[in-house]
C-alpha cells in the first residue's frame, strides 16, 4: 500500500485507519473468494450433476398397442392417429391459464374439477412428467392450442393414438376396453417390472384386460435438454450431457388374432332382433375355439376410451338389463330342459347305479299323467305325454320320465355327469369375472342352512330338469354340447388363436385345449345325437316349427322357470303389475344345438332372457344362426 | 478552477493507469459476459449497454480533466437535482418488475437512484470537509448527513428497491470513518441499529422477509429447500457458479444461464453467468479485479491531499465494495436476494454511467493532487 502516513491531524489519522478499512476489504473479498471455491472446487462435482439433472429430461417415447383382429383378419381393435393435448403440472400455471385451457378444450365443469385437482396433486411430485388432459383433438381445438401454445407455459401437443373398436356394440364384452390407470394399479405393475404413467389406459375389461402384458407394448425413452420452462431445446445444444443419452426405441405391442368371426356376431346381432335381452354362443365342435360369445344389450366401448361422463355411466349402471354384464359368461342360469340329455347319459352309461330290482332299460316306457307325485308333493309336466321311452322323452320334453329316471339314479350321480361336462367349474376361458356356476348333490343340501342341511329325493327330481339349484352360464353349455356332439371331447373354450409379434411373425399359437375325454358308448351317443334330431325333426319335437330342410341340426329346447308358479298365478288374478314386472317373471327361452348332428361343426346355444317358450322364441334365433352360418360363413 | 494551483505552478496532468487499465479490464469482461447472459434476453441490451459504455468512458474523461474540487461547489445542487427526479420517478417512473425506477427521457429510460449515490457521496463529503474540528465527532454532528441520507433512502424504498436503499446508509457509515469519532457515539449508533432491527424486519415486504428466511434455511440446512421462489433462485445461482467447476463451462456454454435456470441474469446474476462459464479460475480473477480497483480507490483516498479529494474517494471505493460484496455474496448464496447490481456486469446504462463517473472522480482526485498544503484548503479559503 501507499504510504499511509502524512501531515499530523485528522486526515493523517484517517490515514492510519485505513490500514484497516483495507484489512476490512481484504477479508470480506477473501471470504468470497473461499465461498466460491467451495461452491466451484469441493462441492463443483455435486453443482455440476444438479445443473446436469436441470436440463436433462427423459422423454418418454409413446408405443402402439397391438391390435385385435378376427378369424378372417378384420380388425376389431386397432389405433387411429390423434392428438392429446398435454400439461406438464411443474411448468403449469393453474391459477392463470387453466380457465383458459379449459374453454379451448371445451372440458365440460365436471371434468375440468376433476383435472384441475389431479394436475394440483401432480404438481407436488415434482415428477415433470406431461399429464394428459384432452384426448382426440378436433380441429378447431389443434388450432387454437397450436396458435397460443407460446402463452401456455407448460402446455404441449403431441400425437397420440386412440384405441377404436369399429364394431362398436359387437362383441363388447369379449374386447372390453381401457381406460386410466389408477395410482394403486401403477405402484403394482412397478412392482412386476411393468412401467406405467399417470394418464396412461389400461386394459379394464374382456381380452383388453386379459391380454393387456402382450398388447401394450414397451416405451421407448430418450433424454432431450430443456430449458427452465420444460421446453425441449434439441438432444444436446451445448455439449452439456457430454454425450450421455439414453435412448430406447418403443417397441409396439403384440396383436392378437382371434377365433371370433365378426361377420358371425353381426349375423347373431341380427338374430336377436325384437328381444331385448339375452346371449347366444357360438363354438366350434370340434375345438371349443369360439366363433361367436353375444351378449345383449351392450354398450359401445368407444365410449370408455376417453372416460364415461358419470351420467353415462350411470345410465348403462341401472340399466335393467344391464348391459355392462357378459350374459355368457358372467351370469349363470338354470339350464331346464337344456340339462335332459345329460341326464339322460347319467342313465345310459351307468344302468346299473339305478335301483335294484327296477333295471333301467332305456326302451322302457314310463307314462306320464302331466304330473308326478312324490311324497304328497306334485312335480308338473308341459303337457300330458302318456307312455313315452328316453327318446320321445328327450324329443317332447317330458319331465314325468326325468323324474322317473332321477329317482332310481340319484342326485350324486346326476352331479357326477353334470361336473364331466365341466358344469360348477369355470371352463377358464381368460376372461375376467367367469362365474362357475352350480351343481348341488346331496351334500352341497346337507351344508345348506336354507334347506335345514337336509337332502330330499324332491331336489333331484328338479335336478334333472335343470332346476332347483343347477345353474350354467352359456359358455359352459356350449362346451358341454359340443362334447355331446364329437363323443365326448370336452374342449376348453378358446378365444386367442394366436399372438402374433407387430412384424407378423408368430409368438403363440393356441391348439384346442381338451379338458377331458368323457366316456360314453358310440350307441349311446347315437341315440342322444338322434334323440336331439327328433327336436327337431320330428312332428312331436318341441322344435319341429323350426325345421328346415338341409339342416340337419340337432339341438334341445328349454324353458327355464324365473318366478315360481304359485306366485304366478296369484298374480295373474289382480293383474295391477307393471309390464316390467311381468316382463321380468317370464321364463328364459333356450336352445341349444349342433349341426350338422352327423358330422357337428358348430354348436349353438341361445338364451332370450324372459323370452319364454324355448322352442317358440330361443329356437328360431339358432336356427337362423345355422343358416346363415352355413350359408354365409362355412358354405358347404 | 482557481484553486487549483498558483499561476506559474500548474502541474502535468497524470493519469491513474493502474486503475484505468483495472476498469477497462472490467468494462471489456463485463461486457463480454453481458454479450452471453443476454443472448437468451435481448441481444438489443448488449448493444445499449456498450453505447452506454461509450458516454460513461468519455463522461469520466472529461471529469478527470476537471479538479474535483469544482464538484465540491455544486454537490448540493447535484443532490437537489436527483431527489426532485426520485420524486418525479415515483409521480411519473416507468415501471418493470412490479418496481418503479425509471424516468423516461425521450428514447433513454434513465433510474435517478444510481445517480443518487453518487450525489450523496459529493454532498458528505462537502459536509465533512467543512468540519474540521480537532475534537472527536459525537452523533449530533451527524444529524444533517443522517438526514440528508434518509430522504433518498425512503424515496428509493418507495419504488421499491431495497438493494439500493441499502446502498446509501452504508456509503454514510463508510465516509464517516475519515472522521474521529468518539467511540461512545459509535457503540450508542451500533446499539441503536441493532434495536431497530425489529423494527426494519416488520417493515420488510413479504417477499423480502421471505427470501432472509430461506437464506438462513439454505445456510444452516442441508435441505433442498428450492421449492419456494426465493430459494429457486439462490439455488439455481449457487447451482450456476458452482457447476462452473474449475475452468468453467466456456462463454455462451452456461447451460444454467443459456437455458433460463439464472434468474435476472442480466441486472443481479451476471456473476452467476460468468462464474458458470469461466469457473473458480474467472471468478477468482474477477474478486481480483474488484478488490484491486476498491484498494486503488483508498490508495487515492490515503494519498490525497485535500479532505474532499480524500472523502469523495472513500465515497466512491464504499459505492464499489459495498455493491461488490453484496452482490455477491447473494450470488454465492451468502446474503438474501437483493436487488443490488455489480458493477460494471449488470445491464443498466444509469449505473454503467454512474460507476464510470465514480471512476472519473477518483482519476480526478488522483491528478489534481493540491499544489498547496492540504491544511490550508478549506472553507476558511472560500471553498
């Protein structure tokens, strides 16, 4: 320093201090230089990661889900290009632009509450991952996001495709749908190695859900640089991430080729005209593949993509004949008259279970008054048969004679049959929710608090014709019929035929699963197979209306009870009810049948819920079925 | 000028180039730096700033020609001038950043506050160089400087713009430190500040208590706490600095600066710009260069002959180091945010124009040492 000494007196004083002011100065400076040191040398790594972290973003690159497509390649799943306008809550100012984004999205006040609550909690996960908040932009709303997308911090556009299901109604319940994922559901796919993110669908329902791991494909990711408002400035402007990226290319889901025929299920579709309620399925008997699973009504899964307004849902949710169930697999039902020639076989193939001294001799002839008495208790017929053998039972649909039968065999050997054909168990054909139905014997009424844990000869009276407490769902008759027809095979219903890789080349292919042989005599199974042709064939058959020649088919009407008699007929009396409270009391109408009975390629099962009469109402839809099967899909 | 020197004795003009060569150094780095951390903000702003670069160069020439002691004659009048404009800056001021600092004058917007301190130094200095009693100084004889500092302090607080309404206090207690004061008064002046500290506390906005309070937070706790505004910016400033490592990650490579993490870069973190580019290696020659002008500047105060060279020049070292340090240390995440420029790095023509003059003065002061003894210059001899 200068000489800091001068003439005497306050200036020169002054002076002398400022040796101290300049010590002063030194130290604060060198304090600053020690901070920047420590921010720069020992802690520089640490700055350096962070200033690193700042601008690096992982952007996740979207995937296409596999298709769905039918037996004949129709697509009955697919994507279709569209834009999802996106916020990024970190970047997002609600507060400022949501009132906006909201009238440029049109988002009605109930979705607006329930995005501007969800992208508040997102903005404290400090995740910067994009939120999307409209889907399936029209054009209006592209242009006017594009045209202010510079005054919308945070707010992005990008393509997105939308899951479509072109057959709308159709074959809803098989499909399903997808809709968001819910946090609980993310944390638990984590866990199994499945990455997903707020926004993303999901496969809810049917082979959507089934199939969802195959289908949905994997993300791809890249790390790009953004600035401080999340805007992408390319993969690396400044050199900063010293050549670290991360790049994975999005690999496509997988695509699922199906047994179903969507030319099938319109014809089904069409068949079912006039009745508001029911469900057909439609096999192949030679495989269980399905060819065909309806259920009516239906809704229109297009709609669930983009998140059912509350009042919409609320709509199919008390729908009467709710439509959000899978009839034929979801709901189980007495099979009636459907259940005889299982019964029947339970007969033929074990004479010797029925009581001694009263042999079983299927040419055997038992009258029918219209009704059957037991223990004071009178068991009704359809009509007065008067001496009927199993054949002309089966073909008029006596009950007197199942009655007969029942009582010699036994409930535990009609249930024994009954779980042979896979009835009281899920025939396990990958779809959510498939109810097993029920077949009682004597101790499933023995464990009954309702029945008093009593078993009665009377429970298996109603057994053989499928009521009491035998319930089936569709599927399950289906599969059962179809092993009737080919000699005993019982198949697994299928749906999949093969996953194919999005380059076409095959990851699975599924042959017909056989649940099990179930044995039965070729004579035996002869006269089942013609007592089910005299159905129809013969003038007495409770499905003669239907015959038509060319079609050999052979099938079984049934017509299941839904309320009791007795009550019926107090009703009747005072009629003040409602037509849907009649409407509702009405036995469901059945059929179910194979064609052709020599050679079965298909079978058919109907139900026409609160239809009535099976051979009056089921029947005539499966024999459509058949025709227009044969005639349109399988020519012969 | 007819002080200045007798006839027959007038002196070669000397220029200080030690401290010219300091500050050009300054300017150039200064400029250089504001070329990066705008080129994000407006490329518009470098171009004014060097336009305003040009004015304070050629203002300091000028004034380094002429002796200082002409300014001591006018430094009321100067201090008259820019309080009635602070006045005008709060009835008409231009406002930017919910703060109103400007006046427009015609295509220049000009912020009066830089201006001020400069006034003020000027208008202490004539005070104390016209007392030139033996005996220590007690608080009394402070009343009229105190007074004279509170009217622009409000006035600027008014705006507001705390930072540089700190600035003029500090610039007081600093020049007070030419004079002997009793060591009573100065524990009764730290006694009182102290007792006001409440006070000042509940007279701080919001935002302001704020940023104090995420400063300490920052400074005793290892908890990132950058979810808070005030706290994104230290932290993205000490994120700045510090990932500018060693050697920086070069000029316009900042990716902190370049991609909009650094807040204000321009007017309060350009040294969060330029120790980001050039590392501890750049900010080391920068406190350098900083220090070495604030001793130069008391060098010339020390050897200065005259009380009002001497007072000025500690005015204006007080004006840079106080300016310096506290813009630093906010930087370095060692202060709360306030809005104090640095020298000669932040964009704003009033304080380019501001600082370069402060520079003047002292070239000033340095070249017109007095031909006569300095006790015999003072108000007895007209000034």
């Amino acid at each position: 320093m200068a000489p800091l000494f001068g003439p005497p007196g306050e200036l020169s004083e002054f002076r002398g201090r400022f040796r101290w002011v300049a010590l002063f100065v030194i130290l604060v400076f060198a304090g600053l230089l020690a901070r920047a040191a420590q921010l720069q040398i020992f802690e520089g790594y640490e700055y350096v990661e962070r200033s690193r972290h700042n601008i690096e973003r992982t952007r996740e690159i979207p995937t296409a889900r596999g298709v769905i497509r039918d037996a004949e390649g129709q697509l009955l799943a697919y994507n279709t290009p569209a834009y999802t306008a996106y916020i990024t809550p970190e970047f997002f100012d609600i507060a400022e632009d949501w009132p906006t984004v909201v009238r440029y999205l049109d988002l009605g006040p109930e979705r607006a509450g329930k995005l501007r609550e969800r992208l508040t909690r997102l903005q404290g996960l400090k995740r910067y991952q994009p939120y999307p908040v409209a889907e399936n932009l029209d054009d209006r709303q592209l242009a006017l996001l594009t045209a202010h997308h510079a005054e919308l911090d945070g707010l992005s556009v990008e393509e997105a495709p939308m899951r479509v299901y072109p057959l709308r109604q159709l074959a809803a319940h098989v499909l399903g749908y997808l809709n968001e994922v819910s946090e609980a559901e993310i944390e638990r796919h984590r866990a199994e190695g499945y990455r997903y993110l707020p926004g993303d669908r999901i496969g809810r329902t049917g082979l959507e859900a089934v199939w969802e791991r195959e289908l949905r494909g994997t993300r791809g990711r890249v790390t790009v640089i953004v600035n401080a408002k999340g805007v992408e400035k390319g993969k690396d402007p400044f050199g900063a991430a010293g050549g670290r990226r991360y790049e994975i290319e999005p690999v496509p889901g997988n695509d699922l080729i199906l047994s179903l025929n969507a030319r099938l299920e319109a014809i089904v579709d069409q068949a079912f005209r006039g009745h508001p309620a029911g469900a057909a399925v439609v096999l192949d008997a030679r495989t269980g593949f399905v060819l065909a699973m309806y259920s009516k009504p239906s809704y229109d899964p297009n709609a669930f993509i983009q998140g059912l307004s509350r009042a919409d849902a609320q709509v199919l949710e008390q729908n009467p004949f709710l439509p959000l169930h899978d009839k034929t697999a979801m709901d189980h039902y007495f099979p009636g008259s459907l259940f005889k020639p299982f019964a029947a076989l339970a007969a033929l193939e074990q004479p010797a279970m029925l009581e001694p001294g009263d042999l079983f001799d299927p040419a055997a002839r038992f009258r029918c008054e219209g009704a059957y008495e037991l223990a004071g208790q009178r068991f009704r017929c359809t009509k007065v048969h008067g001496l009927v053998d199993l054949h002309e039972a089966i073909v008029q649909s006596c009950n007197v004679y199942f009655f007969q039968l029942a009582r010699r065999m036994g409930i535990d050997r009609l249930a024994q049959v009954a779980r042979e054909f896979g009835f009281g168990e899920k025939t396990g054909i990958a779809l959510s929710k498939e109810v097993p139905g029920l077949v009682p014997d004597k101790d499933w009424y023995r464990s009954r608090p309702e029945y008093g844990f009593q078993y009665r000869v009377g429970y298996a009276l109603l057994a053989a014709i499928g009521q009491g407490n035998t319930k089936v769902t569709l599927l399950q008759l289906a599969a059962a019929y179809a092993a009737l027809a080919n000699g005993g095979y019982l198949y697994r219903p299928q749906l999949v035929k093969e996953v194919l890789y999005p380059d076409g080349r095959v990851r699975m292919s599924f042959a017909p699963e056989l649940v099990r042989r179930i044995e039965m005599t070729p004579e035996n199974q002869r006269k089942l197979v013609d007592a089910l042709r005299g159905v129809v064939e013969a003038p007495q058959g409770t499905a003669h209306d239907q015959w038509t020649p060319g079609l050999e088919i052979a099938g079984k009407t049934g017509t299941a009870e839904v309320a009791r008699r007795r009550r019926d007929r107090v009703h009747r009396r005072r009629d003040q009810r409602s037509t849907e409270e009649r409407y509702r009391e009405r036995d469901h109408a059945w059929f179910a049948g194979f064609a052709p009975a020599d050679d079965p390629e298909i079978v058919v099962v109907v139900l026409v819920e609160h239809g009535g009469y099976g051979g009056r109402y089921a029947a005539p839809i499966a024999v459509e079925i058949f025709r227009e099967y044969f005639k349109r899909i399988a020519p012969r | 000028m007819p002080l200045d020197s007798a006839p027959g004795r007038r002196r070669r003009l000397t220029l200080d180039l030690p401290l010219v060569m300091a500050v050009a150094s300054l300017g150039v780095l200064g400029l250089l730096n504001l070329r990066s951390a705008v080129s994000v903000v407006n490329l518009q702003f470098y171009e004014t700033q060097l336009t305003w670069f040009g004015v304070g160069g050629l203002t300091a020439l000028v004034v380094w020609l002429v002796d200082h002691r002409v300014f001591l004659r006018y430094s009321y009048a100067a201090y008259g001038l820019v309080v009635l404009l602070l006045i005008l800056v709060l009835a008409v001021g231009r406002q930017a950043n919910q703060a109103t600092r400007w006046l427009l004058l015609g295509p220049v917007s000009i912020q009066p506050s830089e201006f001020m301190k400069l006034a003020l130094i000027l208008c202490i200095a004539r005070i104390f160089h016209g007392d030139v009693r033996p005996e220590p100084r007690t608080l009394r004889d402070f009343l009229l400087p105190a007074v004279l500092t509170a009217i622009p302090t409000v006035l600027v607080l008014k705006q507001p713009d705390l930072g540089t309404a700190l600035i003029y206090p500090l610039i007081l207690v600093s020049m007070a430190m030419v004079l002997r004061v009793r060591a009573r008064s100065v524990l009764l002046a730290f006694g009182g500040l102290l007792a006001s500290l409440p006070l000042a506390w509940s007279s701080l906005h919001g935002y302001q208590r704020e940023r104090v309070v995420t400063l300490f937070a920052s400074l005793f706790s290892s908890e990132r706490l950058d979810v808070q505004d005030a706290a994104w910016q230290t932290t993205q400033s000490k994120i700045a600095v510090g990932s500018g490592h060693i050697f920086g990650k070069g000029f316009l490579h900042g990716t902190q600066n370049q991609l909009g993490f650094v807040p204000f870069q321009h007017t309060d973190f350009p040294f969060a710009v330029w120790g980001e580019e050039h590392g501890f290696v750049g900010s080391a020659l920068l406190i350098a260069l900083y220090l070495f002008v604030v001793l130069w500047a008391l060098r010339i105060a020390a050897r200065a002959r005259d009380r009002f060279g001497a007072l000025v020049a500690v005015g204006v070292a007080a004006m840079l180091f106080w300016h310096v340090a506290i813009n630093m240390g906010m930087v370095l995440g060692l202060l709360p945010v306030v809005g104090v420029i640095l020298p000669l790095f932040s964009y704003g023509g009033s304080s380019v124009l501001a600082n370069l003059v402060g520079v003047g003065l002292l070239l000033s002061i340095a070249a017109h040492r007095a031909a006569a003894p300095w006790e015999g210059l003072g108000p007895r001899h007209g000034l």
